[in-house]
C-alpha cells in the first residue's frame, strides 16, 4: 500500500490509487530519443525540469546526456542545485529582494544561467551576486509572438550591452519559446511559423556577435515544438522536458509523435451509477483537465466526461467495454505537466513491479 510504507517490490496493482505511474522502460526510451535526436543535430538538451520537480529524474537525464536543465522558478532551482545538477537555466524572471537573495545562493552551488527582458532585473541581481563573489550567465528572453515576458528585439541589443557591463554578470545569448505555434494543426503551416519565429532570434544572434557579443547559447524550444526546432540552424540548445513523459496534449494537440506515453494514472471505479456513467477516484485533485482531457487505455467507449475534486466521471457509450466496481483502469494524462505537480511521488514501474518510488519535490 502506498500510504506510508514502501511499495517497493509490490505490483502495480497493489498500488492505492489514484497513483502516478512512470513506466520506467518507455521512460528511458523516451530519454534515449530526446538524446539521439538533439545529437543528430548538434544541439544541447536541457531539459524543463518544470514537468517532474525531481532531482532524481533530473540525474538521470543528465546522466544520459542532457547538458544540464531548466527550470521554471527559483525553488526547483533550488532543489536541483542541492540534488547535484551543476548547470541550470531558470527559464523565467527573477524581480524583488527575496528572489534576488535566493539567487545569489543557489550561484554558490551550481553554474546558473538567468533570463531578463529589462535592465531593472538585472541591476539588482549583478548587485547581489556580485556581492557575494559570485556571477550567473544572462541570456536576454525575446518576445517572439506569445505575447508573454520577452524584449522586444529592437530592444534587445541595448540589453545586452547593458548587461555585458554590469559586474558579476556575463551575457551569455539569447532565449525565446515559441510555445504559441505548439497547435497550428497543419505540419508545412507550423514548420513555416516556427522557422519564421526563431529566424528573428538567429538574425539577433548574428547582430550581436558581429558587435562583439558572443552568443555561446540560444536556447528555445518545448516537446510540443522540438522536431522543427531542433533543426533550426543556430539554435544551441532546447528545452523540451515533457517528453519524457509524453501526455495526451503533446501527441493529439501538438501532433508529437515517436516518443512513449510512459506516465499514466492509475485509478479505481468506485461506482456505475447508471448504463452511460462509471465514477473513478481520480478527480482533480489526482490529473488535470484544463489543456486536455486524460485519455482512458485500452477501452473502447470509455471517455473521461468531466471531473471534481475527488471524482471523476466517464461517459460509457453502449458498446463500451464492461466494467465492474472496484476495478483499476489506467488514463494518459491530458497534460502531465499540471498533474504532476498533484502528487508527491511517481512510482517508477518495470514489468509491472514498483522499483522505485521517485519523490515528487515541492
Ligand atoms: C520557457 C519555456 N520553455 C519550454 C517550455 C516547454 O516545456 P515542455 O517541453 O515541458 O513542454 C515551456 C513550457 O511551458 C516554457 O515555458
């Protein structure tokens, strides 16, 4: 039981659900082609680690290749620094006092690369590094059309110039995420505007290095986008981290495909109120829904209608494969990003047999 003793060595289907399950045998497949793929074309991996939170994980891609990883906010920096990870892109801005010391710190641990899209990130941030004797690398985050963070290119020369003199940092290049084209459903149409999107980046890399600002890294890319960036020339390295677990939303929506669903949610019936309804212990509070729906496996007329807290509701069309109370059925998350983050520990699985459990770090 997975409740507060280890479910090491116990079947998967001893697990209390609603559990998450990394199948570790599609998992390493999935890192294996991330690897193979940004070798063919000599680019970096550096992986989100947004999508697992785990140091754990994050050892093992770099272990299998991985140049270091990104993360999204300061804490999994933290963590990631304090499980080992030597070289870290936080893919995100760093603005008032109390981050700015958590910065400082975590550039005593590990090697941290750091985004800006303003010089008022910046000053603070060469003020308190420096202070403590240390530097971070900066790379200036374009806005290339998500209408998120990002400088406008015009714009952008002047920030690096600006950043290249201010002490304990080191202009290291550019960033840009494309995370808007994900979806264009056409493949020719979101080739065309991914190559459109990045060009801007790479024209900017040129410009600076002609002015003498060497641009040693230009990092983009997710898993909704990788096979097109990837191939972009002078792109160093890419981001995509989800696609070691692959999800619903990556392969239907982004159109994804060669890699392995290898996350899946483990869930119990609990009631069959009616011929079209069955009800399962994994609501909200176990998978999210917002960017696509968890998909059931291996069932034919079951869909997940809708969820609440701690139900969820599947639709049963007449044909629908029967289901008994108390049976465990297993769903692709709809978007494993946003149901990781639900848990507190993947259970990484072989033949069927937990080997490990993975904690999930908060
Ligand atoms: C800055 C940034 N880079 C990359 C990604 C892609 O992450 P993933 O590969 O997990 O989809 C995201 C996703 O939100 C992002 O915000």
């Amino acid at each position: 039981m997975n409740t507060t003793s280890s479910t090491v060595g116990c079947s998967k289907s001893d697990l209390a659900t609603p559990a998450l399950c990394l199948d570790l045998d599609k998992f390493e497949s999935n890192v294996q082609t991330m690897v193979k793929t940004c070798r063919q074309h000599n680019v970096q991996w550096r992986p989100h680690a947004k999508c697992h939170k785990s140091p754990i994980i994050g050892r093992w891609l770099v272990e299998a290749g991985a140049c270091g990883l990104t993360c999204a906010t300061i804490r999994e920096a933290e963590v990631m620094a304090e499980g080992g990870i030597a070289d870290l892109l936080i893919a995100n801005m760093i603005a008032g006092p109390v981050k700015v010391k958590r910065l400082a710190e975590i550039a005593g641990k590990a090697d941290v690369i750091i985004c800006v899209d303003d010089i008022t990130q910046a000053d603070p941030i060469s003020a308190a590094v420096s202070q403590a004797g240390r530097s971070v690398r900066v790379l200036v985050e374009l806005e290339i059309g998500m209408n998120r963070v990002g400088a406008d290119p015009s714009a952008a020369i002047d920030l690096a110039r600006r950043v290249a003199d201010l002490p304990g940092l080191e202009f290291a290049g550019l960033m840009a995420y494309e995370g808007h084209l994900l979806t264009i459903a056409d493949a020719a149409e979101k080739r065309n505007a991914i190559d459109n999107a990045l060009t801007t980046v790479t024209r900017l890399r040129d410009q600076l290095e002609e002015l003498g600002l060497p641009c040693p890294i230009v990092s983009c890319g997710g898993t909704g986008s990788f096979p097109i960036t990837v191939q972009q020339p002078g792109i160093t390295e890419i981001q995509a981290g989800g696609a070691i677990f692959m999800d619903a939303f990556y392969r239907e929506l982004c159109g994804i495909d060669g890699l392995e669903n290898a996350l899946t949610i483990l869930a119990t019936i609990g009631s069959i109120p009616t011929a079209n309804r069955a009800i399962i212990d994994a609501g909200r509070k176990a998978m999210n829904i917002e960017i696509y729906k968890p998909q059931v496996i291996g069932m034919t007329g079951v869909t997940v209608d809708s969820l609440s807290a701690e139900h969820g509701s599947l639709e049963l069309t007449p044909d629908a494969a029967p289901l008994n109370i108390g049976q465990q059925i297993e769903l692709i998350p709809g978007y494993a990003d946003l149901t990781n983050v639900l848990h507190r520990c993947f259970y990484g699985i072989r033949n069927g047999i937990i080997e490990q459990e993975i904690p999930i770090v908060h």
